[in-house]
C-alpha cells in the first residue's frame, strides 16, 4: 500500500507526463509530417536535430535546457520580463524536459505512419475535387491517427521514465519536480529505504509496461487496417 507522499509523487508523474505528451503533440505532428512529406533543403540537418536527445547523454540535453531557461537565458529571460514567470524548479519545467525527451520517438512513430498512407487514396481525393486540407483531414489523419496515438502513448512511457535532464534542469524537489524516477533516486540515498524503492519501481513497472503494451496494441491495429486497403 503506498503512503499518502507516494501517492502524491504517482500523480505528479502522471500529470509531467500527461501535460508533457499534450504540448509536445502538435509539434511533434508538424515535425513528423515536414520529414516524410517534405522536400526542403537542411531536411537532414532538422532530422539529427530532433532525434539528438536520443544520441547525447540526457544530463546534456537538461544543461542546454537550464541555460535556455534560465532568467538570463534567451527563453527564461523572456518569460520573465513578459509574464514574470519561470519554469526553474517547479513542475512545469519538469513538463518541459520530459517533452523535449519524449519528442524523438513520437516524431519516429508518427513519421512511419505518414510514410504508410498510400498516396494513391491522396491523389484520388484530389482528382475528385478536394483540396490540400481536405484530402489531409479526410484520408492523410485518419489513416494515420493510430499511429499518431501510437507514438503519443509511446512518449507518455518515456516521459514517465525520464530522469537524467529533469534532475540536471529543475532538481529533485519534493512535491514539485520529484517524479517517480527522481522519488526512487532519493529512496535509494536513504538508509531503510528499500521498502519505498519497492513500492516505487513496482508502480513505475506497471505504469510504463502498461503504455507499451498500448503503443504496440495501436501500432498492430494501425498496420492491420493498411493492410486491408
């Protein structure tokens, strides 16, 4: 049975991630669709840049994030001086760094599923009459929604599992930053802590095998139903 606390770091996990796959979708999407459809010079240079995170250790990627974020950085100075805000250790920049880690794999799975559309449908919609926007909302979304779901769950697992640039960007604070990865860490510092560790884990286990086994649940569908067209 968890502890109050422990509930506490369970639903601030969920909410990082939840607030980090949901901001991190729409760009995710455009990046997704500009490197299968499109035709631009610097296509592979943009390709590398968003799969970096994935290459560099995460406590990189996090210090990159404090000097972008920072008062005197060129976005943390922004934020300050237009709406006095930061995201420096608070949740909210716990959000962030599981977004810019989850972004690699969902611009993966979402590009695969664009690549999947037959562009022949496409070309039909369009030669009886739809337009760019109507051809993209009629046949290129739905055709390649489950794989757009497929790949924000895919994100939201990875989210939970951040740890490396959350602790490098915003701390481990309790009841703030402290998510499930960053809890264990502590737990694991603390003389008679193996109980905490146990019950930790154990939720992280279940919560990431839980959006995996959802990701690849999605993905088959998705590659069942092309296969049928």
């Amino acid at each position: 049975m968890l502890a109050p606390a422990e509930w506490g770091i369970v639903l601030l996990s969920l909410r990082v991630g939840g607030v980090a796959v949901l901001a991190c979708l729409p760009v995710a999407f455009a990046l997704a669709w500009l490197l299968a459809r499109g035709r631009f010079p610097g296509k592979l240079l943009l390709d590398g840049l968003v799969h970096l995170p994935l290459a560099v250790p995460p406590v990189v990627t996090g210090w990159l994030l404090l000097l972008a974020f920072a008062p005197g950085g060129p976005i943390g100075g922004w934020l300050e001086s237009w709406f006095g805000v930061s995201v420096l250790f608070r949740w909210t920049g716990a959000a962030i760094a599981s977004a810019v880690m989850a972004l690699p794999l969902m611009v993966r799975a979402m590009r695969l599923s664009i690549e999947a559309v037959d562009r022949r449908l496409e070309q039909a919609a369009a030669t009886l009459g739809a337009g760019r926007w109507r051809v993209f909302a009629s046949v290129t979304l739905p055709l390649s929604l489950p794989g757009v779901l497929a790949g924000a769950v895919l994100g939201f697992a990875r989210a939970l599992g951040e740890f490396g640039a959350t602790i490098t960007f915003v701390s481990s604070v309790p009841g703030e930053t402290q998510t499930l990865p960053l809890a264990i860490y502590a737990a694991l510092q603390l003389p008679g802590g193996e109980g905490q560790v146990l019950r930790l884990a154990g939720i992280s286990v279940l919560l990431s095998l839980g959006a995996l086994l959802a990701s690849e649940i999605i993905a088959r569908r998705a590659g069942r139903g092309l296969h049928v067209l």
